[in-house]
C-alpha cells in the first residue's frame, strides 16, 4: 500500500543493471529449486557414489524426463494461461496408437511422426473448442477427453502392444543414437523447452497467455479474442502431447493405450512445484522443468537404492506440499 | 415521540481508510418502532456506516449505545447478538440451500451437532407466516425463488435472530412496483412490533411513503438530523446532499466549441430490461455524459457501445457498424474503455505499468509474433512521462501504484494507439481529490486533441463540470439530453431521483 504521501516522494531514477522487484523474486524462486535439485544431487553422490554421478545415470534421468518433460512445456502454457489440461497422458497414449496401427506404418516414419503431432493437436483443439465455445469448466471437458481419448486408444490398438514394425526404425533411433554422447531424444526435449520458453516470453502469444490467465476480463476489454487464444492453448498443449508421443515410441519401440497413465499428475505437480499458479496469470516453463528434474532425480535415486516405490511417492506429496508452502511464504513476505 | 429513549445513538462516528476520511463525525439516532431513513449521494459514507453498525468495520472514534448502555460492534456476530440485523444490497444468501437453511445458516438448532431440521423447518414457517408470506415453501431451493421473494427470506433471517433493529439497504432496487407495496407492509409490521428500521434508498417517493425521519449524510458528515419524512421539501433534501465543501476543479472548456465530425452515433440502442430506445452522438472533441443512478442503464448503455453486450438497435464509429457480443471490433474502430471496476477488469495487477500499457497494443509490437520489447519499453516510458504516472518508473507492478495514477495507465493503454473514441466509466473512483483535477484535465486535453468522449459518473457535480453535453437516464430511458450549461446540479438530481422535470 502506497499512501498519497509516499508518492509525492521523488524515486530516484532506477539504474537499469538493477533488476526490478519481480524479476529478483523471479531469480531467487529459481534459485530455491535450484538449490533443492543440487541438494537431491548430493543425497545422491553420499548414498550411491558409483553410479549416480555417472555420464550413463544422468543419460537416463534426462531421457526419462524428455517425455513428461514436453508435455509439461505445454501445461504451464494452458495452467499460466487460466486453465489446466487433465488429458494429456490419454492423448499421447492415443496419438502413439494411431502411428503404430500397421496402416499408419505402412507410409513410413515421418508420416507417422506427423500422424502423432496431428492426433495430439486435433485432441487439444477438441479441448479448446469444448472449453471457449461450449463453456465446459476445463476440468471437465479435458477430463471427459482424458477417458475417451484412452477409451479410442484401447478400441484402436484391441489392447494389444503395437511394435514399431521394421523398416520404421528411424522412429527408434532417435533414442538410440547419440550425438556428443546425448540421445536425439533430449535434443528434441531441449528445443520444446527453448521454444516454449521464447513463445511465452519473447512473444505477442505469450503475452496474451500471462493476460488471459491473470486478468480473462481485463483481456477482453482490452480487445483481445479471449475465446480463441484460449482455443489455441490447448491445441498447443495437444501438440506437446504429440511430441511426447513421438519420444514414448522411440523409447520403448511400441505404441500403447497403457502408455502415459498419470502423466497429467506429474506435470501439473511439476508446474506448481515450479511456481506456476493454479488460478493462472503467472509462472514459468524454467520452473516447471526445474520441478520436472526434481522429481525425476527422486524417483532416480529411489531405485538407484532399491528402496520402496511407494515410499516414492510419498515423498514426492510431500515435496509439493512443501514446495507450494515456500512460495506462499515467499509472496506473502513481498506485500 | 421526541423525548422517547433512543434504540440507537451513534456520535461522532469516525472511520479512516488509507487515503480517505469515509466517515468523518456521523450522528444518528433511531427510535424503537421508527423507520429511519438515511439519505445521501453516493460516497457520502452511507455504506461505511452501515458496516460499522453490522460490525464488518470498526469505528476509529466515536461512541455507539444501544438502550442507553455503550456497545462494541467488534464482528458481525456480535452485531447480531445485539439485536441488529442487516440485509444488504446484494442479498447474501447461498442459492443452493433451502429457505430454511439460509434463514438458520450459522446458528442452526441443533443438539449435539446433529440439525435439528425439523424444528428449523417449523420455525421458518412460523416467520415466513409472520411476514405474510407463508406460501414459500421452506424446504425450496432459495436459488429458483424470484428476487421478491429472496427479500422475505433474507427478512426471515433478520427475524430469526432477536431483532431489535434492521437495517436495509435498497431493498426495493431488485424489486418491481407491486413488490415494493408488500415490502411496506412488512416493514409497517414489523414497526408495529416496535421494531426499528433503517432504511436506505435512492428513491425519494418511497421515502416519503414509509420513513418516519430522515438524517442525510454528505461527505462522510451528518448534515441534518431526524427531519420529518414526509413535510421536509425534496428541494430542501436535495440542498441538503449536494452543498459541497470539498470543491472541484474543472479544467475550463473551449470558449467556442467546434464541431467536429460525428465520431459516434448510436440509434435506438435497447437492452431489454436494461434500457430501452437511446440515441445519441458524440462529436470529435466532444465530452458527452451520461447522469444516472445506479441501475440507470449508464453503465450497460457504454457496454453496449463497446459491444460487451448484446443489444438491438445500431452503433456506428465513424459511419462504421459496431456489432455486440464482442470487444474486439470495437477496438479495431477505434474505441477504448476505462471500466468501471478498475482492478477487476482493466489491470492485470501482478504486472507491471509497461505491461499494462502495452496490453490493448500488442498488435503493434509484433513482427510475426515476435514481441518488440524495446519499443514497447520506449513507449511505455514515454507515456509515464506524458501522463505523469508516479511513481515514474515503468517496471514497478501496477498494483502498488495509488487509484488514480492506475487509473493513468489505464488511459495510457489507449492513448498509445490512437484512439477516436474513449468510455470512461466511473473514471475518478476511488481517486483523491488532487488526482481527480488532473484526471479532469488529462481528459479535456485529449478531447481537445479530437476525441470523443462518453462520460459515466453517479457524482453528478463530475459530470455537469466536464462534459459538454449531459444525457439524464432514469430507469433506463434518456428524460432530458442538454449542453452542461444550462443544467445545474439540483435540477439533475431532481431529474435522476424523482423524474420530475421534463
């Protein structure tokens, strides 16, 4: 609260290497998750000395995160946007079954990358549409797509395990070959990460996304087509889930209606956990990803040390109880 | 009755919000059995001070007794285990229960934290007969009842507690004629009972109708106490709310006004149940304001202009047709809204004065997309400067700035990407005074720069000294359409309050 008093008060003229306020709170969130991810490395250096630290364990914690870790570029996008996306694990179950059915194979790999891609943003734009045009709460409509969309993916696939069949080994072969000692698949992880993270912040789109999360009426007397950015969001996430697709493939050579389940609920811990707000208009993909390996090197040292996977995810509801009470912590100390 | 022991006695009630004195020295007395009525403009205190006595505010000074011994209103609890009860503009009541839970929701019957549903049942019918209304159903879901009939529960409830004072505030805006007259014989039962009201209303007609005495409050003062309802003038009421001491400065308007093109034209606009049948225009370098009371039409008459809403009838920016249903034609015409509620629905409060600004003109930073941050950082700086937003730094976060250089930014969004048309709902709520005069004069400037401006404002002395020309709704209709010149301030509120004057 400023009294008119405060304000008569000269403010010296900001020198512009000073970062502002909010980026500084910005910084140290950051920093409170990077603190956390070296302290997770630590336990894992004391505890499991051979085999954490190595260049094979690290390969293996990235490339199980590239997965989850696409689709949760698209979460904090729908989430800081004002909504939240219930059926992205359905969706790139669906989208890894219809380009694993032979006939989609039959055309060869790159179709089937596109069938991917397509399946995924088409389910997202149905989400959308549901969402802005038949005014569904998002929980709902992306929940009814999140049974459907597994629904069509067990109807496609008659349940079975569909391989990748020979002559599309390409698909595979982004896990598989290495450049600099990295799969392919992490590159494709860093480049959504990258390109999410200029999309929102270097973008018309993403500011439009902060707008509409923070402020749905304040947007929409400003001009902007709440409506369809809205519709756009979720296509964007679908897309994600298209990607992520494409990794699951590539990972475990096959296309399934098993594939994803509870992927929704690692992202969204992951976006909260990297301070993104559940009522929208703030947040950030950094902070999502950073939650994302945070999660991923627990459930890594848990297995590096044969203990309990249920004790996992124990820890790991503590871990977002813990880390949504910091920032509340940190926000209210600022006011 | 004049030497009867007051119910309520408040004395020199103060309240201090930051930046404002809402209450500043407020008597009032009410006798046991009387409708007291509390007259005033909006802004004069009148909802501060009903706050206080339900307990949601604390007074800083002042003494409240009620049958002569001190009490503190310390919550609204404590309010009504005191025997005052309040109903609210807004009813508060959960739609989704029934009558008989919203009438006991919070003290429940109850033995050993099981409800005792039955006997609740059997007591809201006991009330609901009592106040002429045992039709209602108890057991009826409060959110398919009309809003009549809402006003009987929400009564019941005051009732259900033992009330010795209720306070109302507007009861008759959501209802319609005939409503009103039922609500008087409540109101006259209930008085019978030597229950004490206060009631609060616009309408001066209905005043006269049931008030005993009347006490008017005009700028957080009491300005005359217990004046007999029905022989006191409506000239003399309204003298009362309007002289002024806090004085505005009006920037002056051009000696002789040009006429510039047509920039607005609205034929024949109608919302149904909102306003029917306006039209008007609004030249370049024209102010034009719209004097009304709330539930006036003022407001949804500039959403509709803005296409926020759906309407019948024609608008045309610039000969071009504005269609309802959707902002974002009119924003390409041309036009740009200051709305009423500025931080629910202009600023995005987390981010920052730039942000802000840039908001409506994001179109004009991109390049396939691409976000021009160092234009947009240029242009922000620059507006900061031109409109005088202090603190002057760009970066800060909208919300720590005070009312009125909010409200700055606000227009500065819409000054960055020339506008021909500007809608200014309420554009000095909640600013202090000294902002207000260069709100005022920021807004003639751009008029005289060629836009147009439609005006919203409940104080009517705000829209007599700004506009050019006034329109006077009432009920949703225009009763008089004149330059500011030949209206004055008392003749406006005569207009608006008893749609006398033609």
């Amino acid at each position: 609260m400023t009294s008119p008093a405060d304000e008569r008060v000269e403010t010296p003229v900001r020198k512009p290497a000073v970062l502002s306020p909010l980026a500084r709170l910005g910084e140290m969130r950051h920093l409170g998750l990077v603190v956390a991810l070296v302290l997770l490395a630590v336990v894992g250096l004391v505890t499991v000395p051979g085999t954490f630290a190595t260049t094979s364990n690290l390969v293996s914690i990235l490339s199980l995160a590239a997965t989850i870790g696409v689709i949760t570029v698209g979460m904090t996008f729908v989430i800081i946007g004002g909504g939240i996306d219930l059926s992205v694990g359905a969706v790139m179950a669906l989208a890894s079954v219809w380009a694993t059915t032979l006939a989609t194979q039959s055309y060869g790999p790159l179709v089937m990358i596109v069938c991917a891609v397509l399946v995924g943003t088409g389910a997202g734009l149905v989400n959308g549409l549901l969402i802005s045009y038949g005014r569904m709460v998002p929980f709902i409509a992306t929940l009814a797509m999140l049974v459907a969309a597994r629904g069509l993916a067990q109807r496609m696939s008659d349940r079975r395990t569909q391989l990748v069949q020979q002559g599309n080994e390409m698909i595979v072969e982004l896990s598989t070959t290495r450049v600099l000692g990295i799969p392919l698949l992490v590159y494709i992880f860093a480049l959504v990460v990258l390109a999410g993270w200029v999309v929102l912040n270097r973008t018309t789109f993403g500011r439009r996304t902060y707008a509409v999360g923070g402020n749905p009426e304040a947007a929409r007397l400003a001009g902007i087509d709440v409506r369809r950015h809205t519709v756009a969001l979720y296509a964007l996430s679908g897309l994600c889930c298209g990607i992520a697709a494409v990794l699951i493939m590539a990972r475990t050579t096959t296309g399934s209606s098993t594939h994803g389940d509870l992927y929704e609920l690692d992202a969204i811990a992951a976006v909260i956990i990297g301070g993104t707000l559940l009522t929208g208009g703030r947040g950030s993909i950094i902070g999502s990803i950073l939650g994302l390996l945070i999660f991923t090197v627990i459930t890594n040292l848990f297995i590096l040390n044969g203990l309990n996977t249920s004790d996992q995810l124990v820890a790991k509801g503590l871990i977002i109880v813990v880390a949504v009470l910091l920032q509340r912590r940190a926000l209210t100390s600022r006011t | 009755m004049s030497e009867a022991t007051p119910l309520l006695r408040m004395r020199g009630i103060v309240k201090q919000f930051p930046g404002v004195r809402a209450l500043d020295g407020v008597d009032l007395e009410v006798l046991p059995g009387e409708v007291h009525c509390l007259l005033g403009q909006n802004g004069a205190g009148k909802s501060t001070l009903i706050k206080t006595l339900a307990g949601a505010h604390q007074p800083d000074e002042g003494t409240i007794t009620l049958n002569g011994a001190d009490v503190r209103l310390s919550s609204p609890i404590a309010a009504i285990r005191l025997g005052i009860s309040t109903i609210y503009q807004e009813l508060d009541l959960v739609d989704g229960l029934s009558v008989a839970e919203n009438v006991f929701l919070g003290h429940e019957p109850a033995r050993l934290g099981f409800v005792g549903r039955g006997r609740a049942t059997r007591a809201t019918r006991e009330l609901l007969a009592r106040l002429g209304h045992g039709e209602i159903n108890p057991s009826t879901e409060v959110g398919r009842l009309s809003p009549a009939a809402k006003q009987v529960v929400s009564m019941a409830r005051a009732l259900s507690h033992d009330t010795r004072l209720i306070i109302m505030d507007e009861p008759s805006a959501a209802l319609a004629h005939d409503e009103v007259g039922n609500l008087f014989r409540i109101i006259r039962e209930l008085t019978a009972q030597g229950v004490a009201v206060v009631y609060i209303s616009h309408r001066l007609e209905e005043i006269r109708e049931i008030g005993d005495r009347v006490t008017v409050l005009k700028d957080g003062r009491t300005v005359a106490v217990g004046l007999p309802a029905k022989q006191t003038p409506t000239s003399r009421v309204v003298a009362l709310m309007t002289g002024r001491e806090v004085e505005y400065v009006f920037p002056p308007r051009r000696a002789e006004r040009v006429a510039g093109a047509e920039v607005l034209r609205v034929e024949r606009l109608t919302v149904p149940g909102v306003f029917a049948d306006v039209s008007f225009s609004v030249r370049a370098g024209e102010i034009v304001g719209l004097a009304g009371l709330v539930g006036s039409g003022r407001s949804e008459i500039i959403e509709a202009v803005y296409g926020a809403r759906r309407f019948s009838g024609q608008v045309f920016l610039e000969g071009r047709p504005v269609r309802g249903g959707g902002t974002t034609g009119a924003v390409r015409l041309g036009m740009g809204l200051a709305p009423e509620e500025r931080k629910a629905q202009a600023l995005l409060l987390d981010q920052s004065v730039s942000r802000n600004i840039s908001l409506a003109s994001l179109g004009r930073y991109s390049r396939l997309g691409w976000m021009d941050r160092r234009r947009e950082a240029a242009d922000a700086r620059e507006m900061v400067r031109a409109l005088d937003i202090r603190p002057a730094d760009p970066e800060r976060p909208v919300k720590t700035l005070s009312g009125g250089n909010q409200q700055k930014a606000v227009l500065a969004r819409w000054l960055l990407n020339d506008r021909r048309l500007l809608l200014l709902d309420e554009p000095t709520r909640g600013v202090d005074v000294g902002a207000r005069a260069e709100l005022y004069a920021l807004v003639r400037r751009l008029a005289d720069e060629g836009i147009g401006v439609l005006l919203v404002s409940s104080e009517v002395p705000e829209v007599l000294g700004l506009a050019d020309r006034v329109l006077v709704l009432r009920e949703g209709r225009v009763i008089r359409e004149a330059d500011a010149g030949e209206l004055d301030e008392h003749a406006v509120l005569d207009m608006i309050m008893e749609g006398s004057a033609l």
